[in-house]
C-alpha cells in the first residue's frame, strides 16, 4: 500500500474533498454578511491548508504514476514542510477533542457534520497518509520550534484583532475561542496560558517528530 501511487492519489484526493466539503457547509451555516468571520479560525484555516497541500499531492502522485508507473516511492514535498501542516491540523483535533466536542451535541446537522468532516475526518486522514506515504526520518527536532511560528502568529493576531474591536464572532465574543478570551479570562490568567498552550504544541511537535524517527527505524 505505501508504494501504491493510484491508492495514494485517490487517498489524498478523498482528504481533500473532505476539506472542501467540511469547509463548505461551515460557510453556509453562517449569518448574512458574517461568512468571512469563519476564515479567523484556526480550523479552517488549518483545513484549508490541508486541502491545498493534498491538492498537489494528489496531482503529483497522480503525474508520478502517469509517468512512472503504479509501483514506487509515491509523491510527496518536503516532508518537513508536509509534516508541518499535519502536526496544524492535529492541533485542531486536539483542542476541539479536548476542549470544544462537547458542543457537537447542541449544533444542528449541518454544523455537526462540518464540525466533523473539519475536526475529525480530515485529521485522521492527514495523519493516516503521514503514516502511509511521507519519507520518514528526515525531519529535525530543531522544526518543533519553526512550526510553533504560525500557532503563535494566530494567536497573536486574535488578540490584537480583538483588542481593536473588529466584528465579534457569532457568539457574541471577539475572540474566536473562549480559551483565549482575555475579556473573560483576564489578562493575567493569559499570561500563563498562552505559555501553556506553546509549551503543549512544542511537546506535541517534538512527539511527532520523535514517532517519525521511529516509523523510519521500523521500515528499515
């Protein structure tokens, strides 16, 4: 299966529909003239990423078929450039999964499959195809602290969106998320959990990358 190039194609062509799709019916369900609060997520943000991403490796898998035949290495970036944004979207099912699933239960059925395909679905796939397709081993440690630089910049820019008073979300809060709400949380209890979130996504990069050495001891 790893060195399948159509499996592959057609894998990474499924992951990024689920995107599109999820992505889609999170836009419909907004109000009037408020779509465009819906691109300050990290979950979409992160999604869109991923359908990018899967966009060309599905074409190049596809073209490295066409051209090479079914059988070989399969098509793939710069693995620590694509483990990047594998590790941004598990972040995003991470948080919903521990902080932000019980709120499925109250969303209508349009919401709850975006919620799904966005949080759950296209994670899992994007990992899955981690597991199965990309070169492993070559990624360094040192990229934990690189790929800290665009949770960081996100979260910066979600304060600063919110302390300018741009438009407030459709939950009455100028804060996308009600973890980094400094109105409600105060700006000292921020100061430890900004800190505390950075310090999680470090460790989870550095997990990532550590089972990535290993996936490559294993195939050796």
């Amino acid at each position: 299966m790893r060195t399948n190039r159509l499996f592959a194609a057609i894998w990474r062509s499924l992951t990024a529909a689920a995107g599109i799709l999820g992505v889609g019916l999170m836009l419909s369900t907004a109000q009037p003239g408020r779509a465009g609060n819906f691109f300050y997520y990290f979950t979409t943000q992160s999604n869109i990423l991923v359908v990018l991403l899967f966009l060309a490796l599905a074409a190049g898998s596809l073209r490295t078929m066409i051209q090479e035949g079914n059988r070989g290495a399969v098509y793939h970036v710069l693995p620590s450039f694509q483990l990047a944004i594998v590790f941004y979207i598990t972040i995003t099912f991470l948080v919903f999964a521990t902080l932000l699933s019980g709120t499925i239960f109250s969303m209508g059925n349009t919401t709850a499959i975006s919620m799904i395909l966005t949080h759950f679905v296209v994670p899992i796939m994007a990992l899955t195809d981690w597991v199965l397709f990309l070169p492993h081993g070559e990624t360094k440690r040192r990229a934990a602290f690189a790929w800290l630089s665009y949770p960081l910049a996100y979260l910066c820019f979600s304060l600063l969106r919110a302390e300018f008073g741009h438009p407030s979300f459709d939950q009455g809060s100028e804060y996308p998320y009600f973890f980094i709400d400094a109105d409600k949380l105060g700006w000292g209890n921020m100061a430890w959990v900004i800190p505390a979130f950075m310090a999680g996504f470090f460790l989870l990069g550095l997990g990532m990358i550590f089972l990535d050495k290993r996936l490559a001891r294993e195939r050796r």
